[in-house]
C-alpha cells in the first residue's frame, strides 16, 4: 500500500448499522446493507455479518484462518514508526511510499530479548503479526495516518484481520518511563493517576467519569483502540517503584474508580463497543505485595509475598474484581510468582486454602483459571506482561521457550504472550503436540506434555478471545479514522480545561500557619525567593528556571534566599530505577547521600552500604528555612508524591507544605496564591520513617508488605505507638498525621478536614 491510506477510504452507510470503511477489500452487498468480504471468497459468511454477537463471529473466523496466521495472533511486541524513532535513535528507517511505514529490517534489544526483525509490510503480510505495542509519541494527524496504513497494509492479506496496536497511558503528566507511561503532552494532560485518586478523594466521582470520557474520545478519534491500562495495584509496600502509576493504597476507592472508568473508556458495563477503547486492567492478582519494595523485572523481586493471613482477598483482589464485573476486556498478570514460605494462609473466594503454585502468575492456574476466571467471573483475554518468555520467566527457567509459551497458554490460559514475535518458538509448541518431539526428548521433571504443547484447541481458544475484542470494538467494518477530525478531537479545549482543573484539584494541602494562601495583601512589599529541588542537579536548574518565569510579574522575586520574606521551594525527588534493583531498598527519605546497607542475593540486609540521594541540596531547606524565618519569613514547599516519601527532612522546616502527583506547576501556584482553594486528599500514608520500614536480618519488614499504609498499625509492636495508638504514619510538627485521606482546607482560624 504505497499510498497514504487516509486518502483513499471508501465508506458505505449502513442505514441501520455500522459504516464499513475500506481502502482495497471486496464489499458485500445483501438484504440491503453493506458487509465487509473478510476471508477474500466474495461469498457472504456467518462472520462477515456485523449483526451476529462479537464470540459468535469469532468462533467461526478462527476456523477459517490458517495455523500460521493464528499462530502469529498469540504474540504482541513492540513496533516502531518510521518517523519516530527515540527508542532506538542509531537505527535508519526507510521509509514507504506513504512517507508513514518503516520498511527497513532492524535487529534491536531491549530489556525484554533480542530480535531481528523484517520491516512493517512484510511483518504484516508475511508474519501475520496482528497485535503491535506503541512507544513512540507522535501528533495525532502522524498517529492516524500511522494506524489508517497498517490496516490498509492488513486488508491486502487474503484473510482480513485488523491490526490491534497498544498503548501505556498517554493522557497523565509526568516523567516519561519506558513501559510504563511512554508517551504524554500530546493529548489532554491530567495529574498523575495518583493526582486523579487524590482529587476524586477531595471531591467527587464525575471527575473519573469526565478522565474516562476525555481518554476514550481522544483515543478512539485517532484509531488507537487498546490501552495497557490502568493499574488495580493496592500500594501496600511504600518502596514499589511503580506506585505513582497506581491509584493508591484504598481498595475501597480503587474498585470504584475502576467501576467509572472501566465503563467510561469502553463504552459500556457490558464491554467495549464500537466507540469504545477496549482496557487491559494490571497487574493481577495485585502488584503492591513486594518483598520489600523489590519488583519482578528484576530476580530479586520474583516473589509476590502475603505474610498477613487473608490479605489477598482482603486487600488486593477487590479492584481486579470490579474490573471484572465491569467486564474488562483484558486483565494483565504480574511477572512474579507467590510464595507460599513466605506468606501466610490465603484463602481463595471458595473459602479454600489459595494453592501457591511457585510459577510467574501468567502461567499459574490457580490463579489465571481457578481464581480469576472461574470464582472471579472474568470472560475476557489474559495478556501477559511483557517478556515472560525469555527474561522474566520466573518459576519456569527450567522449561525452553516453546515449552514456556506451550505452559502459559495451557496452565496459565494466556491467549496473547507480550515481548518479542516468537512465532517460531509457538510453532515448535504446536508441532510438539502432534509430533514425537518427546518420545525423543524427556519432559521436563514436574510437568507433563499436555502442559507444554500447544494444542488446536487451545491455540482457537486463544485467538478468538482476542477476536472477540475486534469484532466488538468494530475493527473489521472500520478501523479508518480521518486525521484532521482527530487533531480537532486531540485539541478541544474543553478537555483541557478539565485536565486542569483536575490538576488544581489533586493538590492536597498538608500544612498551613496560615502563611497561605499568599494574597496581594500578605505580598505587598515582600521578596520571594523561589527553587525547585530534584534528583539530578541540572534537572533542578532547569526547573528553577521555569518557574521564575511563572512567578515573574506575580511577585518581587529575590535571587538570595537571605533576604527574601518568602521561600517557595519545589521538592521533585526520585529514588531507584524501573528496571533495576538498587543496591539496597529504595530510598524514601529524602536526601542527598545517605548511608544505608546494600542487601544481598537474598534481599537481606548485609553489613556494607552505599550512599543514596533521592533530592540533591536536601540539607539546603534547612539552611534556607533557617534564613528566612530568622528575618520573620516563611518558608512554603510543595512535594511532587510518586512514592510515599519519608518528608521528616523537609516538612519541619516549613510553615506550609502541600503536595502534588505530577500536578503541573501552575496548578500548584494556583493554590499557593490562594486562585483555587485545595481540595485534594492523600490517596496513600507517608511512612513515618525507617523505623517502621526496618528489615531483619531475616529478610522480613516489621511493617507487613501486603498491607496497605492505612492498615499498618494493626501489625506494628507496640513499642512504635504514640499516644494516640498511631505508628506508621508520619506525624508533623503542627501534630497532623499524613495518612489516607488526609488534606487541610482553607480557613481563617482553623483548617477544615475530611
């Protein structure tokens, strides 16, 4: 398809039904309606027929593909735009005739495996690949002439199946995460879904309704029809890194988010509809149960731990059952495996004992079949995190990788396998099931054949599942969207003035003298001094220097801190990195070199340190507190929340402290000054600091990891405990305690809580 394919759309009205867009397929005409030709006959079949239920359709057009084609269907990986291409900069592409497809070959590695790959035409043509992860960040005109040529590219094939490409979240501000939230600032920008729980907590649920309404109109206007999201994680180890993509630590408010966005980005509580965008719900049974903070990506993190009895049920399984009821389309499960020696009695929803197979959760049955689907009620698709069949296939390193596919589809009940096109890994699977492979070769020790092969059977289960989805979302009659409308969509300002509202909405107010809000009156003849305080020192300048600029012309601003009347300080920390373990826990406090201990193999503490910085300069608050309120002034700081900071170094020395999550910096000003008065609530509990996040020798943590940070006291000794009974969270020095739900209001002469 060398020309653009957003040209060249024919569409044929349906009177009482949905338009058929096609740029080269054979339309059907019969009792009056239009029909798409998907198997290329030119005859009219059961499957062609849009006014058939979605599974019916898909049962019987996977009869019809062959086992290549639906082999190539069991696998989703990443894919690159032939004008967007940060993720792998030294590669040159080449590009189609449409100026869109990258048609150069390309041997790359990520963290997931190596591959070498053909370029798009070929991939979809001849490989069948029908299942494409996005990363890059394209505007939205680039992004659907991207998607309009891939499904023009599909329609060449003889048997037409549409090209369901995925995405992380794109519509959250914050730092850009490689598989986790890829691509933002081109869509309408809300605070970090952390922001979006805090604000919902201080308000109302109409906001997740209008954050479902605005992803799935900007989504669906530019064909872009799957999302990898959102997270059901309860946070119940502050040391996760991957807590700022979660709601929270509240499964109560997490399932009722999910109950709004489920239905809000789909279209319905039934499921996905034509106008919908189909939701993959992770990361089950629940990410937030850590050994200590460690995460799957990693060996040290394998392990999904429950040393609380009937924390599972009680805890992690409420939001993935919401999203279930909901009737997600997909649900991801989590790399790790449970530990059975490390948790205590868990209880399925039968009131049986949970059995803790020690397999990655993609290939446990008892959890994926027993528990999910058939005490759950799930009915839609398992897909799979990305690269358990090469780097984290943890439980199953024993197994090669056709065994590992072969196991997850049939043990685990996967039906879409994310991280590389191992199509010939799936073929081996397949052919193992008919062949003598093991009458020549001995199964592996604790598992039978019918476990590692893929069988017809399961391969039809699996395919049709994913079907399903396409037939429902209307994929086959129109995947073509038109890119000026979608640019018009991206760019409604009605979506960002909602975007920031939210933004000013997320911001919680944690304490107040009642420095703020900072009127007209309280700045008249003042100086204020400004800083934004990161990781990285660069990064810090940079931020500084922005928000100078914000602040010029609203204050008199002073360039020294010793004569400055107020201090508005920025506090952006970071601690750890997504992918790798850090030599010890992640660090929560914030700091700048602080000696703790390393841990060994084990994730035990050991007897060597290292120095960790979560925020450069950290010692200078003190220093800067100390000027400033030693000429009579205050000193005001907002803390940007991607994890449960440990704030004992920043708070004390402050007369006001707020704290956003991902919340821009206007936002934040706007509170400050007093132009929207806060409303937000803490979505999660701030650890009052090492002491109730100390590890023994032994590897266990005196504040239970599968418990969330509101709950904890129950499990803490006594000797923690303050007179108020309280020990987790943190305490500050006007006597507040920085726990689930808190947040101050303006006042007069008292400050308003929930």
């Amino acid at each position: 398809m060398a020309k653009n394919a957003s040209k060249c759309v024919r569409y044929y009205e349906n009177a009482d039904g949905p338009v058929i867009g096609t740029v080269s397929r054979t339309v059907i005409e019969k009792d009056g309606l239009y029909f798409k030709d998907l198997d290329g006959s030119g005859k009219f079949q059961d499957y062609d027929d849009w006014r058939l239920l979605p599974e019916e359709r898909a049962r019987a057009y996977v009869k019809v593909l062959t086992t290549e084609e639906k082999i190539a269907q069991l696998f989703i990986s990443d894919w690159r735009m032939g004008k967007y291409l940060s993720q792998f900069p030294e590669h040159e592409p080449k590009l189609d005739g449409s100026g869109t497809l990258d048609e150069a070959e390309f041997t790359g590695r990520t963290i997931f495996g190596e591959q070498h790959l053909p370029g798009t035409t070929v991939l979809l043509k001849e490989w069948f690949a029908r299942h494409l992860i996005l990363r890059a960040n394209p505007t939205p005109e680039d992004l659907t002439d991207w998607l309009n040529q891939l499904q023009a590219v599909a329609e060449e094939c003889r048997h037409f199946v549409p090209v369901q490409v995925a995405s992380n979240s794109r519509n959250e501000s914050g730092e850009l995460v490689f598989g986790m939230n890829d691509a933002g600032g081109v869509f309408a920008s809300w605070p970090g879904t952390l922001g979006i729980a805090a604000a919902v907590k201080g308000d109302s649920m109409e906001l997740a309704d209008e954050f479902a309404g605005c992803v799935r109109r900007q989504w669906n206007a530019v064909g872009l029809r799957k999302g990898y999201m959102y997270m059901a994680d309860v946070v119940s180890d502050p040391r996760w890194q991957r807590t700022y993509g979660t709601f929270g630590e509240d499964p109560e408010l997490i399932a009722e988010m999910f109950r709004h966005i489920i239905p809000g980005i789909q279209g319905s509580r039934e499921g996905v509809t034509a106008e919908g965008v189909a939701m993959t719900v992770k990361h089950f049974p629940g990410g937030g149960a850590r050994e200590n903070g460690f995460d799957p990506h990693y060996k040290m993190g394998q392990w999904n731990v429950y040393p609380t009895r009937d924390s599972l049920e009680r805890y992690h399984l409420p939001p993935f059952q919401a999203a279930v009821d909901c009737r997600a389309s997909s649900i991801m499960p989590y790399y790790a495996k449970p530990s059975g020696r490390k948790s205590s009695s868990q209880k399925d929803l039968e009131g049986k004992d949970m059995t803790m197979e020690p397999y990655g959760f993609a290939y446990n049955k008892p959890f994926m079949e027993d528990l999910l689907r058939r005490q759950m009620g799930f009915q839609g698709y398992i897909n799979s995190d990305t690269g358990i069949v090469h780097n984290m296939c943890w439980g199953v390193e024993m197994l090669d990788e056709a065994e590992r596919i072969g196991f997850a589809v049939n043990h685990g009940g996967v039906d879409l396998i994310s991280g590389l096109f191992d199509n010939q890994y799936g073929r081996q699977a397949y052919e193992r099931a008919y062949n003598d492979h093991y009458e020549k070769h001995p199964v592996p020790a604790g598992f039978s054949k019918e476990e590692l092969v893929l069988t017809e059977e399961a391969l039809d289960r699996a395919v049709s599942r994913t079907l399903t989805e396409m037939f429902a979302l209307g994929m086959f009659e129109n995947p073509y969207r038109d890119p000026g409308q979608a640019a018009n969509v991206i760019a409604d300002p009605k979506d960002r003035e909602k975007a920031m509202e939210a933004h000013r909405k997320s911001v919680v107010l944690l304490k107040n003298d009642g420095t703020l809000p900072l009127t007209k009156e309280k700045l008249e003849g003042k100086k204020v001094y400004a800083e934004c305080f990161c990781k990285d020192e660069e990064a810090a300048d940079r931020a500084s220097a922005s928000l100078r600029e914000q602040l010029q012309g609203q204050v008199c601003l002073t360039q020294d801190w010793r004569e400055a009347d107020y201090a508005i300080l920025f506090l952006n920390p970071s601690s750890g990195e997504y992918f790798n373990a850090t030599p010890g826990y992640l660090e929560l406090d914030l700091c700048d070199g602080k000696e703790v201990p390393d841990v060994d193999e084990d994730g035990r503490p050991t007897q060597r340190t290292h120095r960790e910085t979560t925020l450069a300069g950290a010692g200078r608050i003190r220093e800067i507190s100390r000027a400033v309120r030693g000429r009579g002034g205050k000193v005001i700081a907002s803390l940007n929340v991607t994890l449960a900071w440990q704030v004992g170094n920043a708070e004390p020395f402050c007369d006001a402290f707020l704290c956003g999550f991902d919340t821009c910096q206007a936002a934040v000003l706007d509170v400050i000054f007093g132009r929207f008065a806060p409303t937000g609530r803490l979505p999660l509990t701030f650890p009052r600091g090492d002491e109730v996040l100390k590890v023994d020798a032994h590897g266990v943590c005196v504040s239970p990891n599968d418990v969330p940070g509101y709950d904890k006291d129950r499990y803490l000794p006594d000797s923690l405990k303050d007179e108020n009974g309280k020990a987790y969270a943190y305490r500050d020095t006007a006597g507040s305690y920085y726990e689930l739900d808190f947040g101050l209001r303006f006042r007069e002469e008292s400050f308003e809580r929930k």
